[in-house]
C-alpha cells in the first residue's frame, strides 16, 4: 500500500516533513497525475478535495469529517446534538449574545469571531457585558491551571505536549488565559506527566468526530477537570513530533 499525503495547501510544512520521514509522495492540488488503486491517502487538514481519482482512495481522515472539526461552530454543534455522556467534555456554548451574559457573573466569555482560525486568531475574551463583541460562536471560559495537546493515532496517544511560557518573555506581556506563541507561551514535552483524564479525554474526542488522527487541546484544571477545547487535523509539527508520527503511520501501514 504506497502512502500518499493530500495537504490542505500546497506549502505545508507539516505535511513536507512527514513526506521526508515516511517516504510518502505529496498529491499538487492541481496538475496531479495521481491515479486511484491500492494507495492510502493521509490527508492533512483538508476540508475539500477536488480530484475525483484521490476522493475516491483509502483515507486517514475523511475530508468531510476533517471540514466538522475544523469549523468550531459545527464542532461544538456536533457535540452539543448528542444527548448524554460523550465521554469527554466541552466549555459551554452558544451561539445567542444575550444567552451568554449570565456567564459574566464572576466568570468570562470567549469571544470567537473567527472560525476557522488557529492559535487564538479572532478569539475575543470578555468579562463585562460591554466587552462582549458580536461572533457566531460564544463558549463559556474555563480556568484552567495547565493546556495540553495531545496528539492521537489510530486510537492511541502517540505524543504529548504542554503549552509553557517562555522564559525569554516579559511578566506583563505573558497572558494565561489565551496561551499562544505571541502571548508567551511555547509547546514543552518536558518535565510534566500529563494526567490521566486528559489523555482518555483526547482519545475519546478523537473517535467520537470519526477522525483517525488529530491533534487535541485539552485545558486541565484541579477543580475543574479537562475540557476539549477543538482538535487540529493539519497540527505544527516538528523534530520529535515528526518522527512519533511517522512511526505510527508505518505502524498503520503494515496492520492495513
């Protein structure tokens, strides 16, 4: 079974490291003469695909799915339409302005103007009703002591990471609540053991999108428990990340 990646951009830098460390053969999105037959497709954070010969090959990552969990509206909705114990948790959401002001009393509100956006692009955080912006999406902050990402393989964690803060970084620009790389904050794989619940939780949030891999953000805190805040299907990743999953698409390719 030859091993073929289909990016969700051409210049993915993800998706070229994982060609070098699998041998894999990247599909252009246009110009391709890739042709169906005994292949298996890694697709990279694509939510579409366009040519007929790859739609119609083996996938990890079914471009359908990918396009639900990308969206953080249709995640949350996903999550929201099943009724009872999903196995893991969620923040809160909505979708209503005003149904979220309650959260304001003593708590906060995250903003998401943007939904397709990664590390924090478009989040807008509220404590006051004045802060509260217009957004297709509201979710009901949780604070949080640590925020991991754990990356999931065929049902089984593969790699775990936590955000840190840098130490080459300011104490009055470093901001916990929103944990990005301009806040001050990097991803470590040192130092910490990450709690069991987070690691069941990132599983289980995996299988329940019907994804075959991702990469889950969980923010922890003693009192509060984990929450899956969104998974990533087209992760950073670099070094030790690389190679952690090319060992476990190989692995996949010689059980397939």
């Amino acid at each position: 079974m030859t091993l073929y990646i289909y990016a969700y951009k051409n210049s993915s830098e993800g998706a070229r490291s994982l060609r070098d460390a699998t041998g894999a053969k990247l599909i252009r999105h246009h110009g391709s003469r890739y042709k169906r037959g005994g292949n298996l497709v890694l697709n990279w954070g694509a939510s579409s695909i366009q040519n007929e010969e790859v739609l119609h090959s083996d996938f990890l990552n079914l471009p359908g799915v990918v396009s639900r969990v990308s969206n953080k509206l249709s995640f949350f909705r996903a999550y929201g339409a099943v009724e009872g114990d999903k196995g893991f948790s969620a923040p809160e959401y909505s979708e209503s302005r005003e149904d979220v002001l309650s959260w304001l009393h003593g708590g906060a509100v995250c903003c998401r103007t943007v939904l397709n956006g990664h590390s924090g692009e478009g989040l807008v955080l509220a404590t006051t009703e004045e802060e509260v912006v217009d957004a297709p999406l509201y979710t009901k902050y949780v604070p949080k002591t640590y925020e991991f990402r754990v990356h999931v393989f065929d049902g089984k964690v593969i790699d775990v990471q936590r955000k840190a803060r840098r130490k080459d970084v300011p104490d009055d620009q470093v901001n916990w609540q929103i944990r990005n790389h301009q806040n001050g904050f990097i991803y470590a794989r040192e130092g910490f053991e990450a709690p069991q619940n987070v690691l069941d939780q990132s599983v289980t949030a995996v299988n329940f999108y019907g994804l075959d891999f991702g990469a889950v953000d969980v923010i922890y805190g003693v009192n509060h428990g984990a929450y899956v805040i969104e998974i990533n299907t087209a992760p950073g990743i670099t070094g030790t990340t690389v190679l952690k999953y090319a060992e476990a698409i190989k692995e996949y390719q010689a059980c397939a």
